[in-house]
C-alpha cells in the first residue's frame, strides 16, 4: 500500500499545470535566454513571463523579482548581500530560523558582525518587545521568517517591519513555507527582501525566487556575467523558472488556505478524539499556516510513533534534521518540555490530499499511539 503523504512542508510534487507548462523547456525551447537568436529568444520570454507571474503573487513589479537556485540561496543572497552593500555590523533574526537563516548568520558572526537572535513566547511566536529592544543599538538587517516550517507558526510580520523601518532597519523575511498558502502581498507585508523556494508549492527542487524592493541595496556573493541583473550570475535554470511561474500563477487562480485549513481542523479534531492526551504544539487556528500540524503524544518518541504507522509519510520535527533523538530547537524554544519535543511529529497536507487520506491517517495513528 502506498503511504499518505502528509509532509508537504518538506517538499511537494509536481502539479501536473506545472508539468505541463515547464515540460516544453527541456526539449524544444532549449535555448540561451543571453542568446539574441530566436532559440534564445523563446527562452528569454519564458523566463520574463514567470518573472511576471511571481511578481502577481507577491504584489510587485517584475522587476523586483530575482531567481535563484532555491531558498536557501535566496536567504543568503538576501542576508549577506545587504549587510555587504550596507555594511552593516549588526543582524536581527529569531531562534526558531532555518537553517538556510541562521547559518548565514553564523558565517557573519565569524566574521565580527553582532548577530540578535530574538526569543519566542509559548507560541512559537517573535516578541516584538524584545525586537523593540535590539533596535535600540543602531542599524541592522532584521531577518525572520514569516511561518516557521515546524509549527507553522506565523510571525508579525507587518508588525516587525512597521517597527524596524521606524528605527532604520532593513527587513527580510524566508517566505519558503507560506507563499502559496496564504497571502503574502509584499506592501501589506512591509518587507525589502522575502525568499520563495520552489519546492515549497509544487514547482521543482532547484529553483527560487528573491524579492528585493526596488532601491534596498545588495551586493552579490557570487561574481559572473550579468544575469539576474549582476546579482544571481549564471545562465537560467528556464525549465524550473518556467515551472515556478506556472506554480505561482496556481496560487493566485486557487488559493488553497480554505480547503487546507479544513483538512487540518479534522485532522487535529481526530487524532485528539484517538489519542489520549494529544497535545498541540504551536498555535491554534488562524494563527498558524493552514496546512500545518505539529502534535505530541504522551510516552511516545517522535520517531517511533511514525516508524509504528507505515501507512502515514510525516516527518519528526524538521525534515533538515531527521533521524536525531534531540529535540528540536524550534519546540524547546518555546519552553517545551524535553519529553515533548522529543514526542513532537509534524503533519502537513497539501493539494492533492484528500478526506479519504485524513481519516486513514487518523485511524493509523491512532492505533499506532494505542500501541505504544
């Protein structure tokens, strides 16, 4: 039996829209986009009708849109090339980021530059009083990520820039797991940088989107010929471009936070009816990603909850960091016990799940958890 894959935070499929739109780009319309022959040509305007269909989710114009090889080399991009071409000396972040944050901001730490990292509540949320505070000592990046992909906690962004701007700061936030899920219009945001990985909503691996607004400033970290404007050098991924401006345009045509949010609401109304004790980690309702879920049972791992529930595809944790019996940075941070975290699995749905795959998946698990 094929499991029900229910880790879409970790990485999503191919939606067959994308498929389809990107699939020409791999074989007829091979072309150089720099190329100013007709082959090029044909690629260059699959590449600049994406940049269009990007800058429609995001609210922007299309050029302010960036692509990269993915999110992780966005949020670098983003993080070291403002605190280069401003030469700052002092980052803001939180400590629940990614990885693909806070290693940037470890390498910046070796090199002198004063890193923040700022606490959450039982939430899982910034306090935006401790931010308050950090702004006090003088110009900085401010860099926190708007859903944390464990939780699915969302961060006051609007919030967090309103504050920053007021005290000189730059904003940028790692959108890899919202933009997609919810709205994530840059002006109602506020932000200067926001990071799209492709994976995250159902385009390829390989393949993501930095948005900079017109006039921030940023230096590029990898020097080459003049592509993405001299700040993302190197000849375009088009197939995977193209994909991830059909998987945008999804987004805006099918907003899924709806349906999402009413897969999760019975997946969570299940599993607390199946298992004794169930204890949600994160926020309720609204103030989490809609298709988020990150649950504990009592006097079971994680790990050996799912390894007990073949039928179920999840993740404990964060994807990054499987296989571990540490608990997660992210829960402990929230001041979750350790015997918690270390029971925490996280279950995330996506566009192709359906009600059929929640009740077996509430059935497996539920039993998994009698078990155990």
């Amino acid at each position: 039996m094929k499991p029900i894959y229910l880790d879409y935070n970790a990485t999503t499929p191919l939606m067959p829209e994308v498929l389809e739109a990107m699939l020409p780009y791999l074989v007829e319309h091979f072309g150089n986009p720099s190329s100013g022959h007709a082959f090029g040509q044909r690629a260059k305007e699959g590449v600049e009708r994406s940049r269009s269909q990007v800058a429609m989710l995001l609210g922007c114009e299309g050029g302010e849109v960036l692509f990269t090889g993915g999110g992780t080399e966005a949020n670098n991009l983003a993080i070291r090339g403002v605190v280069e071409a401003r030469g700052l000396d002092r980052v803001i972040t939180s400590v629940i980021e990614h990885p693909a944050v806070e290693q940037p901001c470890r390498a910046l730490e070796a090199l002198g530059v004063e890193v923040v990292r700022l606490p959450v509540d039982g939430r899982g949320v910034v306090r935006l009083e401790a931010l308050e505070q950090a702004l006090s000592k003088g110009r900085a990046l401010v860099s926190v990520m708007h859903a944390n992909n464990e939780t699915g906690a969302l961060q006051p962004i609007a919030g967090i820039a309103q504050l920053a701007h007021s005290r000189g700061a730059l904003v940028h936030t790692d959108a890899a797991q919202s933009v997609g899920k919810l709205p994530t219009r840059v002006d109602e945001l506020g932000v200067d940088l926001l990071t799209i990985a492709g994976h995250k909503l159902y385009a390829p691996k390989g393949v993501g989107a930095l948005y900079v607004r017109r006039g921030t400033p940023l230096s590029p970290f990898a020097r080459g010929a003049g592509h993405e404007r001299g700040l993302r050098p190197g000849t375009e991924n088009v197939a995977s471009i193209v994909a991830l401006g059909a998987a945008c345009e999804l987004a805006v045509q099918q907003p899924p936070a709806d349906r999402l949010s009413r897969l999760t609401a019975r997946l969570l109304e299940g599993l607390r009816a199946g298992v004794v004790g169930l204890e949600l980690n994160g926020p309720e309702g609204a103030e989490r990603l809609p298709n988020t879920l990150n649950v504990s049972a009592p006097g079971i791992l994680g790990r050996v909850w799912l390894a007990e529930t073949p039928e179920v595809a999840a993740s404990t944790g964060s994807a990054c960091h499987e296989g571990q019996d540490t608990p997660s940075g992210v829960l402990v941070a929230m001041g979750l016990s350790r015997e918690r975290a270390l029971g925490a699995i996280r279950l995330s749905v996506g566009r192709p799940t359906t009600e059929v795959e929640i009740e077996t998946a509430i059935a497996a698990l539920a039993r998994a958890a009698r078990r155990s």
